[in-house]
C-alpha cells in the first residue's frame, strides 16, 4: 500500500520522473544504484547495497516512485510536486523540479542529508546523489526496518538511469 509521503525510503532512494520541458506529458522512468556501506551500528564493512526501480511524472504534477532495495524491502510513494516536505520515518523529504528537464529530491535523516539531483533530456539521463552531515554531525544516519543504522559516509559505486 502507497504511503502518503514526498520521496524516498531509506538509503539512495531516487526519484527517477522528469518535468518534460512545457508539454506536461507523462513520462515514465527506472533507475539504479550500487553503493557500499559501513556502518557502526550495525556493526558491518563492506556491505553491497543495490535498489532499483521506476517513477512516473503525470499531467497533473503528481508523481510516484515505485522503489525495491536489498535495505529497505518495497517501497511505493505518491506525491505532488512542489509540496511542502512531508515527514518519513527518520525525518522528512520533498521532490522539487528545479529546471525543465532536472528534479532535486531531498531526504533528511537525523544526522545528514541526502540529496538526489536527477537530469533527463531525451533519452539522456544523468543521475548524482550527494550526501552532506548536518552541522555539528560525524556519523551518517539511515532508517532501516530494525532502527536507525549509524555509518560512515555511503560510497556509490554505480547509478544508472534512462527513459522506460
């Protein structure tokens, strides 16, 4: 069942829809990512994290993300653009577009930020996820299903993403 929040679950979570210059068609996307975590709590090195999944931009500026990681499970997300930040487990997050063809999706978690820019033009698709402590923060912050997971910065080995 779809939670009512504005993006994203736990780690890498990307908003793979697109504001398709001024036609307002619906346009449907997948994306990608490959990273590594370590994290103190719990205590692992090394660990392969992988997500995939598709997002829809609709005429009507509301989108959805349809998102599986080997972390966080199914996750499915229906949400409005430019809402306000809505609360999700841990913290908060939003999906803005920021250009004709680029949309920023925010998550906040206790310690940190994660930041999702996404670019697509055509069939062109550029993808970067940023991650950036709060201040006054050392250890990175994500929500799982046993808890919060406390761990060093999130290495990204691999994002892919194109129209479907």
């Amino acid at each position: 069942m779809p939670r009512e929040t504005a993006l994203l679950g736990w780690t890498f979570a990307v908003a793979a829809a697109f504001f398709p210059g001024e036609s307002f068609a619906q346009v449907q996307a997948k994306f990608s990512y490959d990273a590594v975590a370590n994290c103190q709590k719990p205590n692992v090195r090394n660990y392969p994290i992988h997500g995939e999944g598709t997002g829809k931009l609709s005429t009507d500026r509301t989108a959805s993300l349809d998102f599986h990681s080997n972390v966080s499970g199914r996750e499915q997300y229906r949400v409005k653009l430019g809402a306000p930040a809505a609360a999700a487990p841990g913290g908060s997050a939003s999906l803005r577009v920021v250009g004709r063809h680029r949309l920023r999706a925010v998550r906040e978690y206790p310690n940190n930020v994660l930041i999702v820019h996404l670019a697509v033009v055509g069939a062109s698709c550029v993808l970067k996820i940023e991650h950036r402590l709060k201040p006054g923060k050392r250890q990175y912050t994500f929500t799982t299903p046993l808890g919060l997971a406390y761990c060093d910065k999130p290495q990204i080995v691999k994002t892919s993403c194109g129209e479907i």
